[in-house]
C-alpha cells in the first residue's frame, strides 16, 4: 500500500514525458512479475454446457473461462478428473484409461448467428492511441475477424450492422428487425467484406446510440421464427443440428457491440440501460460481447489534464470537467468511450467479455478472443457400473499442477442410461463377421447355381423323352 501510494505521489508529480518514461520502465517488470504469479485465479469456472449419451457412452460438453469469462485453451486430458456415482449412487471415479478428451480446437462447434453492431460515429474519424483513423482500424479488424470464422470453418452466419443518428448528417445508419435480417450472411462473406470496404470510406458524422441498436439486435435474435425463416431462406446457413442421441441443439446467439463512445442520450441514460438490461436478463442465452475502442477514461483525462479525480472516472464527469480543444472548440465528447456501461453490458449476460482495446493490433487480438467462446471440450467415456435405464449424477473437475489450477469443479449434471444395451465391436471382429458372410453366402449361391443347373437339365432330359415317345 506504502509503495502505490509513493508510485502515485511521483507520477502525478512529473510532467507527462516523464511519466510515460516511467511507465515504460514499470510496464515490462509487471508482466515479468504476473507471470511469476500462480495462474489458478484465471481459471474460475468450469461448466457442463451439454451431456448426452451414444451407444452407451456418455459424452459431456464444457466450456473453461477465467475471471474475465475468456476460454481457457490448450488442456490436456491428465488436467481433468470426472467424478460419477455408480447404479446405486455411490461415488465413483472414471478412469483416466477410460476417458477420452477431444479439445477446444478440435470438437465441432454448435451454428450460431451473430450480430456486430459496428458504431458509424463522427469520432470514429479521429486516431486511436496508435496513430491509426478508427474507423480503419474497425473495418480492418472486422475483416480479419470474417476470414479467421473461414479458416477455422466455423458454422457461423453473421450480420454486420452499422449503427449511428443524426438529423444534421448525410449518413445515419437507423437499426430496426428488417435491417437486421437482410444482413445475415455465411461464409465465405463476400456481400459482408464488401460492406465494410465501402463503410471504410464514409464521411462519418452520426451520433452514437448504443441502447436502441442493442436492444434491437436482442429482440431479433430471441424470436425463434426470425431465426428459423434465415435457416429456410439460406441452404448454407447453421441450420439446427441434432446431437447423437437425436436432440436438436439449439443455435448460438451473440452480439458484438463494437463503439468507441457514449450514448449521447444523457437525460434519461440511467432509465434506458436499466430497460436494456431487463431485456438481457430476461434472454440470457444471447451472449453479448462489447468492444470499447480507443482511450480508457482514466487515460483521457490525463491527457486533458483535468480535475476529475479517482481511479474510476465517469461519462459525465470527463464530459462536465474535461477539455480538449480543436480550432477553439471544445471537442472531448468525441474521445469518450463508455469504459463503466460497456463493462456493465458484457457482464449481464453468462458469456459476454468486455474488451478496451486502443489499436487495431489489439482489436485484432479482441475479436479473435469473442471467437474463441464459439468452441468447448468434449470428454466421452463409459459408464462405471452402469446398467439399462441407471441414473447417475457427473461433474468434470479441473486440477492441474503445470497451469497452476487446483480443484474447479463444475456444477453437477444427471442424466439417465439407455434402456437398451448396444455394445459395438471391435473392427477385427467386425471384419471377421464380415469374412465370413461373404464367404457364406458366396458357398450358398454357388450351391444355388449348380442346383438349378440340375434341375434345367433334367427338365431338358424329360423333354426330350416325352418326344421320343
């Protein structure tokens, strides 16, 4: 506590080159020191998404996130313990030997439809923190965000939706259910890469409206007949699968709202984000991911060098006690982004993550981090001590000494076995089934053959009798 408040008293002393000289030098010793720190508290949860059972197999879907709600990739199959009970519920371990653990990166992801409200403000003219037009550094991440959904073969179909009002301005982009519907597109994009090339080169001059565009995307999303008329209007779109045991597998939902401001609506902003967030609680399915570009408010207002105290800065206040000026006058309101609602948005619903990055490098690395709550691991393995019709109760626990994670279990699912027992065989012996039929039913039909040679050979000789006589 001592040290921060020193580093504090220093810092706010300096002038601004100093400082960022200092940061400089302390940023590199604080990643050096992270990563001597224990990784458990990142990974926090662990959850069953989906179980089923296959031929007497009992499959189990989950997903991995740390404490930003970001999946956890790259773990092994001697990272995870299943815990079961057996037909008369007693607790029961699987063996290691007898599970198999199919990977993030390798399972089949589940269709899902995708929403990217992509903000069409007048600060998106401005530069980010790297020097680079926002705008640009949007539409390039965007770009690079539809050809890694193609690599990866992802059953995604997405709607790009450019948002933004304005009755001075030549080119608002109003957001209503008919906008959204004609934008759905699959891979590989062509009509969606398009767009963001000619969005690239608008004159942008709107004002920012985050709740209505959101709000809208929610709604279009939650109702099932606008999701089933786009699996009807388009053959290549993620129509609903069914799993293994025949259940249908309901699409993901998603939205990505991608601005770099505020809801300029300020007199009843409060109302309007708690109608919003009614809206999400009452669909929590649709996960909504949020992207806030460019300065963090913190940093803004030590640019600008005003009296906004507190390590946690608001909209209206950078907005009431902050300048900055161009041509004499004031123009801080576009360089505001909404770091506490964005935050608030993503933390709503059960998958969202929030994302402040501040060049397009690091909007590349955010979008490709909203991709990665698409996949999930996948564990299959036999019952122990299972029988016809048995109910058992599972959950997965994660402990692994080398990533530094210690005992996360995951909420306990039941589920109950098949009342018939189907036991596939192994290839050899399938093969030798195989062989032998063949070779049976070859015997049999040779047989066949000389025995109807027979019989048409002794009707000829009776023939031939009956006209001798």
């Amino acid at each position: 506590m001592k040290n921060t408040t020193v580093l504090s008293f220093i810092t706010n002393s300096m002038n601004r080159e100093r400082k960022m000289k200092i940061l400089k030098q302390i940023i590199p010793l604080s990643a050096i020191l992270l990563g001597l720190t224990p990784l458990s508290a990142l990974a926090n949860k662990v959850e069953i998404t989906r179980q089923y059972i296959v031929d007497n197999e009992v499959v189990l879907r989950f997903k991995v996130v740390n404490d930003e709600r970001v999946p956890l990739q790259g773990l092994k199959a001697e990272d995870f313990v299943v815990e079961t009970t057996d037909k008369n519920g007693k607790p029961i371990q699987v063996s290691p030997d007898d599970m198999q653990l199919i990977s993030s990166e390798q399972t089949k992801p589940d269709p899902s439809y995708l929403i990217v409200l992509l903000d069409m403000s007048g600060s998106m003219k401005h530069p980010d923190l790297g020097g680079t037009v926002k705008l640009k550094g949007a539409t390039n991440g965007l770009q690079d965000f539809l050809t890694q959904i193609q690599e990866e073969k992802l059953p995604v179909q997405i709607a790009l939706v450019p948002f933004g009002i304005g009755e001075k301005c030549a080119n608002t982009y109003p957001v209503t259910d008919r906008v959204i519907g004609n934008k759905f597109e699959s891979a590989p994009y062509t009509k969606t890469k398009n767009k963001l090339t000619e969005l690239a080169k608008v004159e942008v001059c709107a004002a920012t409206n985050i709740y209505q565009p959101l709000s809208e995307a929610i709604r279009y999303l939650s109702n099932s007949e606008n999701i089933e008329n786009l699996a009807n209007q388009n053959t290549d779109s993620p129509n609903p699968q069914k799993s293994p045991d025949k259940e249908a597998i309901p699409p993901r939902l998603g939205v990505i709202l991608f601005s770099d401001g505020f809801d300029v609506f300020r007199s009843n902003e409060n109302q309007r984000f708690n109608d919003l967030k009614a809206l999400m609680e009452k669909y929590p399915e649709i996960s909504v991911h949020t992207m806030g570009y460019g300065e963090r408010l913190y940093q803004l207002r030590d640019r600008t060098n005003c009296s906004v105290s507190g390590n946690n800065p608001t909209v209206d206040s950078v907005l009431k006690n902050c300048k900055l000026y161009d041509q004499s006058k004031n123009i801080i309101d576009q360089f505001i982004v909404d770091e506490p609602r964005l935050k608030e948005i993503a933390d709503i619903t059960l998958a969202g993550i929030h994302r402040f990055p501040g060049d397009p490098r690091e909007v590349i690395k955010s979008l490709r981090t909203f991709l990665t709550t698409l996949r999930e691991y996948e564990i299959r393995f036999q019952q122990p001590d299972g029988d016809r019709g048995s109910q058992h109760t599972t959950y997965v626990v994660l402990d692994s000494d080398s990533r530094g994670l210690d005992n996360i279990e995951s909420q306990k699912v039941t589920y109950r076995m098949n009342n018939y027992v189907y036991e596939s065989l192994p290839l050899a012996q399938r093969l030798r089934i195989l062989a032998a039929t063949v070779i049976l039913g070859s015997g049999g039909y040779l047989g066949f053959l000389q025995w109807s040679k027979f019989l048409v050979a002794q009707s000829q000789s009776y023939l031939t009798d009956q006209t001798n006589l």
